[in-house]
C-alpha cells in the first residue's frame, strides 16, 4: 500500500536514484549527495521547530508500506525569498506610440522579479515513472494541502508552484538558450546545477535589471514561454484543478509556468473535513465509495493514504492495515477531503 510520510536520513540513496530519473531541469532535486543530504536535515529540523521561518522547508515521500522504500518525492518550502532571493520573469508590456505618427505599439516584455518573495512554494514533485499508475501521482502532489490545512498557522497566505519548462530530449532548453545563456555564458545543466546546490548569487550578479523585448528572442524561445514540459503537464493540471493559475510569471531558467493562489482558495484545503477513525474489517469493492484522501493530525507523524471512503460520513471507515499505516487508533481525528472536485462515485 503506498502512502506519504516525511523525507528520513535513511531515504538518501533513493533520493538520489530519483534524482537521477529527472532528466534535467528539476533544480531542487539535483543528483548531488550532499545537497540532498542537506536538504533531509534541513527538513527534519523544521519539523523539530529548530529553524527560522526563512530556512524551513518540508520534505515528504511517497513510500511502499511493503518496504517503506521512497519511489517518489514532494515539498513545501514555507516563506521563498528571505534568505535567498528568489527570482522569476513578470510577463508584462511596454507601449510605444507616436500621436504625430499614428502608430501605437504594445511590446511584450519580461522584468526580472522578486514579487513572491515570502509566499509558500509548492515545489519538487517527481515520482518513479515505474510507479506512475494508481493515483500515485495525486497522492503525492495533494497530500500536501491537507498537512497545510492541519498546520495553516505554519504556513503564508500565498501559495506558489514553478512547474517544470519545456527541455527536449537532449537537455536542450529553447528558453535558455535564446535568454539564459546570452547572460549567463555557460549550458543550462550547469546553471540548473549550480542552482540547485545553492550557488544562486550568479543570478543577482549577471541576470539584466531592464525589460527584455520578447519580440527578440527567438521564435522557439517565444513559443515555449509558460508552457510546460510534457511529463509535467499532468501536475500542472492537478494544481489548476486545485484553484491554483498562471499569473504571468515564469522561470528565469526555461520559462516554464510559475502557479499561484490564496492559500484558503484551494480546494482541498478548504473542503478537507475532521472526523474521528473508526476500524473495520475489510470490505468488498463498494461503488458508493469515492477516492479520499485521508491524512492523520499528527504534525511530526504526517501520514496520508488514497481510500475509497464515504466524505460526508459522521466517521472514516478504514482497516486496521490502514489505521497501522496512519498509525492512528480508533476515536483519533483523521483530516479527509475528496481526491477531485466533484469526484465521482468508483
């Protein structure tokens, strides 16, 4: 049975497996022992109350219950931007006109910005492509709306997800190519790699502090703007379903969406319930049932399991493998909330 847990020490040579899985352009999970080391100990520190809102960052994993083995990976960093900058494009517009001439132009433009600086980011999702099937992916990406929702006071009132750019196969990023690399003098992989281990002050010392012209870069450079990379597409839409949008920002790397919300907007925040375990054995396929998800509410502990569940029921029904799992006992609060909006019966 698959279910989220948070990141442990032991989880490192898997992360780095993952890791290696990418293919690029993922810049918080990069193949480097140490900063994924870093990061395990960063993770468990916040969980220990033992950082400053400016260093704290959540990690979890979806894991087998079979051998508590990690096949996936996802997390929330609480405040971007108060440490280290953190920067994106704002897709905006400048106006050329001439009243003498006649003529009136609306040029599109990209404006290097800090303007999420302190919002809660949504951020390294990648699952196993061996494991994609079965609502793992949904499991992995939501699971972490319902432990904000039973931590709201940890977290901002913004909510924010950079989603994956378009990079071919060879690595190859049309974005960077055609901006990056003009600015930065070296390839795309090295500059996700510095990135991703923490060397960002390459980005405030070479990045331009004026507008750039859209209408210059490059025609594939243009069309990738906010699109996302094809593996990606499925989490972006998972996140729009979810009330996040495109605002207009992208990342400065490969152009590739940055989502946005309130976070009281999102749905499974909003709608996940509390309701006290109740165990029971196990049952046939029930086509009244619909996909749940059901978390514990212990803050250091966090579980989440996919059930098939009834979400207006005054209690969660669930087995004692399943209770075991969210190591919780009969009478505990479980938070549940639907897997989709609307979510039909199964």
């Amino acid at each position: 049975m698959m279910f989220i847990r948070p990141v442990e020490r032991d989880d490192l040579a898997q992360l780095m497996h993952l890791a290696g899985k990418t293919g690029g352009g993922l810049t918080s999970l990069p193949a480097d022992a140490d900063t994924l080391q870093a990061r395990i100990e960063r993770s468990i520190l916040t969980w220990q109350g033992g950082l400053p809102q400016a260093e704290q960052g959540y990690v979890f994993v979806l894991a087998d219950s079979e051998n508590n083995q990690a096949v996936g990976i996802s997390a929330i960093e609480v405040a971007v931007g108060l440490q280290d900058p953190w920067y994106n494009f704002r897709v905006g517009n400048q106006v050329h006109a001439s009243r003498a001439l006649n003529i009136y132009n609306v040029m599109p433009t990209l404006t290097l910005s800090n303007d999420h600086t302190g919002s809660s980011e949504l951020c390294t999702l990648f699952l196993d492509p061996d494991y994609r099937r079965d609502k793992n992916g949904y499991l992995l990406s939501k699971s972490r709306f319902l432990f904000m929702a039973g931590s709201r006071d940890k977290f901002t009132t913004r909510i924010v997800a950079e989603m994956r750019g378009v990079i071919e196969g060879d690595g190859y990023s049309p974005f960077w190519h055609s901006v990056g690399q003009r600015f930065f003098s070296m390839a795309f992989s090295e500059a996700d790699y510095l990135c991703g281990t923490g060397q960002k002050a390459f980005i405030a010392e070479l990045m331009p502090k004026h507008p750039l012209y859209i209408d210059y870069l490059d025609a594939d450079a243009q069309r990738v703007i906010g699109k996302v990379h094809p593996h990606t597409a499925p989490a972006r839409a998972v996140l729009e379903s979810e009330g996040l949008h495109y605002q207009h920002y992208i990342d400065i790397f490969d152009g590739g969406p940055t989502l946005e919300c309130n976070i009281d907007d999102v749905r499974a925040i909003r709608e996940s319930q509390r309701r006290p375990l109740r165990i029971q054995a196990p049952q046939p396929q029930n086509s009244s049932l619909t996909p749940c998800l059901v978390s514990n509410e212990r803050f250091d502990d966090f579980r989440t399991l996919l059930v098939a569940a009834d979400p207006r029921a005054p209690e969660v029904m669930l087995t004692a493998e399943q209770a075991d799992i969210l190591r919780s006992s009969p009478g505990d609060m479980l938070r549940i909330v639907t897997l989709n909006p609307e979510e039909k019966s199964v």
